[in-house]
C-alpha cells in the first residue's frame, strides 16, 4: 500500500505542476490521476484476479455486459474515456509476437503484449492511431497464457540478440504497475522459468520502488524515454519529469538492472541544440547507461487527425507541415535529422566514450552519416 500511495503522490505532484502549462484541455481535467477507475467485461476477463486488482488499487469497478464501444467526443472527454480507465481483460490473442516493420528500417524485435495503449497524456503518441478502433487502456490478465508462451518461447531456437521480450511497443508497462501489480509477477518468474530470455521494460514512469527488492536475475532491462524539459512540459502530459525518470533510473541501476535510455521523440525547435545538449549532460549527473537510442520525431502519415482530436491546439500540427514524407512516416529532412543525431551523438560521446548509440527506425545512409556501425544493430529493442 506504501507503493501506491507514493506513486499517487508523485501523480499529484505532476498533475500540479501540469496546471501552470497552456495545454489543449481544461484545468480541472489535469487535477485527475492517471486512472480514475476500473472497467471489467464479464465473460471475458478472470473475475478472481479482477477483484483483486480493484481491492490492491481501491479503485471503484464496474461490470460492462459488452465491450465498450467507440469514444466519438473530442479533446478532453475523448483522452478522459480512453485513458483515464483501465479495463482487464482475457487476451485471446497470442502474448508474444515478432514486429515487422513496414519498410524494414528496423530489427523483427519480439514484443510482449501486457497492455494495450497507455494511460499518459503524449501528444505525440503513435498509440492514438494504432488503437484507433479500440483506445481505451487495456491490461491483460490471464497471466497462465503468457507464461506458458513465455516457457515455450525460451525454449526455442531463437538466436540470443533477438532473446529480448519488448514489453513496451504497445503501452507503458510501468505506468499503472502501482495498480496491476504486474511487474512483481513477471520479473522474478523470468528467473525461474524462463533462464535464456529477456524481458524490457521501455517506460516513462517514476515507480519503480515495487521491482527494487525483486529477484530479476539480470534478466530485466529498464529503458526510460527521456526528452528535454520543453517537450515535456508541452508534449509530455501526466508524465513524471525527466528528472524523476532519471531518478528512477537510477534507483533500479543501484538495484542491478540494466539501465537502457531512449531519447525519442527528438523535436525540432529554437533552442533544441541547448536543450539537448544539456539533457545529455543531466542523464550523466544521475546514470551511466549501457545504451541510448535515439530516434526523431517521425508520425505516420494518419496520425495528424488523432492528435487535433484529442490536443487541437498542439504545436505538433504545425510541425507537420514542415515535414517530408518518407514511405507511410512524415520525417525531418535528412539533413535536418542528421545534424540533430550528430548534435546529440557528440554530446554523449564526451560524458560517456563506452555507451553504446543506436538510433531508431533509421536508414542505414543515416546510420553512417552520423559516425554509428550499423553492423551491430544494438538498438534498444535488442539483446
């Protein structure tokens, strides 16, 4: 219970500090925690572990005979019924499947589907477009099917770079784990049952003091996404700040985790060089991390429509227009991103010459321009 209340207190912290930004939704709306309430489908979710949920959180649950439908509002009462609740459920469809890029730009990653989008606020958040049928935070909870495809996974003959299971392609994973009580789960099985494998915690939170004391075998990788301060405080909404990540960070690197970071989105602005610069500089008053990725701000060509949706005053709609198509992205031009990478690249060179760089979804061409060895291809998503 300590854990929880903790992590509603930094919730608090964050939704007050949130008040003094111009944001595209009402301030009463950003005085609510992360999730206001529980949603259940009988039939279709475990009722046992369901209550069990609500009874850890003290969240109020209800019952649906159906699952929810479609939310047409707009703005703040569409990103409320999306992402203000948490429905549990039964997954039917397999935990564990292998990522295939549209164009190739990046490695058949496995992923491990513990929840479906994310009870965040980003505005850039591809999550909008990708559950564009089906938005409200899910987490699955018939935990007995993904260990057993979990068991069968490392069992296989799958090569050891790919041996990593991405928990954090589809949602934060430790987001609401203050309410799921997931992460305390599945780390110390991974041990047990599953010696060849790897799991990868990909994450904006603050909470981890639930996964200090655990028996991770070194088998758990915590990879933080981190940005500068102005896109967080414009972009990055119901989020801990940078810092409190790199706190966190540093924390679970104490702990014995492996320590990854992810700077992505990298956005375009008048003070970017500065800004960055100076981010690299805080990650290393606070961690040494085996490996930064970095990746630039890169929307499907769909995903305008979702953010004016939900964030119509976002300054994302006007950097779109200065954008390129590249096959189903909008991008920077190269010579735009590649300074950027090169930018950031340098400045993590100079604080940490062993800290491996990788960039993400990226052309080989970009690769190379920047000074980076694709051959290796240890992004953040790989062993």
């Amino acid at each position: 219970m300590a854990i929880i209340k903790e992590c509603r207190a930094e919730e608090m912290e964050v939704a007050n500090r949130t008040q003094e930004e111009s944001l595209a939704y009402s301030q009463p709306e950003i005085k609510k925690l992360l999730v206001t309430e529980l949603w259940a489908v009988r039939g279709k979710a475990n009722e046992v572990r369901v209550k069990q949920v609500a009874s850890q959180s003290k969240l109020p649950l209800t019952w649906l005979e159906k699952m929810p439908a479609i939310n047409g509002e707009s703005g703040t009462e569409k990103l409320r019924a999306e992402r203000s609740v948490l429905l549990l459920r039964d997954r039917t469809s397999p935990f564990i499947e292998q990522f295939q890029h549209p164009i190739g730009r990046c490695a058949k990653f496995y992923k491990l589907t513990a929840y479906n989008n994310c009870n965040f606020w980003c505005e850039y958040c591809y999550l909008y477009l990708t559950f564009r049928t089906k938005p409200v935070s899910t987490h699955f909870i018939n935990y007995e099917k993904m260990y057993d495809e979990i068991e069968r996974f490392d069992r296989s003959r799958i090569p050891k770079s790919l041996r990593v299971l991405n928990l954090g392609e589809l949602g934060d994973p430790l987001a609401v784990d203050y309410i799921t009580g997931f992460a305390k789960h599945v780390i110390p099985f991974m041990s047990k049952h599953a010696p060849r494998t790897r799991l990868l915690f990909l994450t904006k939170s603050g909470c981890v003091d639930e996964i200090l004391a655990l028996d991770h075998g070194g088998q758990s990788i915590i990879s933080f996404s981190v940005n500068t301060d102005k896109v967080f405080q414009q972009l990055e909404h119901r989020t801990p700040s940078p810092e409190s990540r790199l706190a966190a960070a540093a924390k679970v690197q104490k702990a014995g985790y492996e320590v990854r970071l992810r700077i992505d989105p990298v956005i375009f602005y008048s003070t970017w060089e500065k800004d960055y610069t100076s981010l690299v500089d805080k990650i290393f008053q606070f961690v040494r991390p085996a490996r930064i990725t970095i990746g630039e701000y890169r929307p499907s060509n769909g995903l305008a429509s979702h953010i004016s949706s939900r964030f119509p005053d976002s300054p994302l709609l006007r950097v779109n227009k200065t954008l390129v198509r590249e096959g189903r992205k909008l991008r920077y031009p190269k010579a735009q991103r590649i300074k950027m990478f090169r930018t950031i690249i340098e400045a993590i060179k100079k604080r940490g010459a062993d800290v491996e760089i990788a960039l993400c979804k990226e052309q080989p061409q970009i690769w190379k321009a920047v000074g980076l060895d694709m051959k290796g291809l240890l992004c953040n998503c790989l062993g």
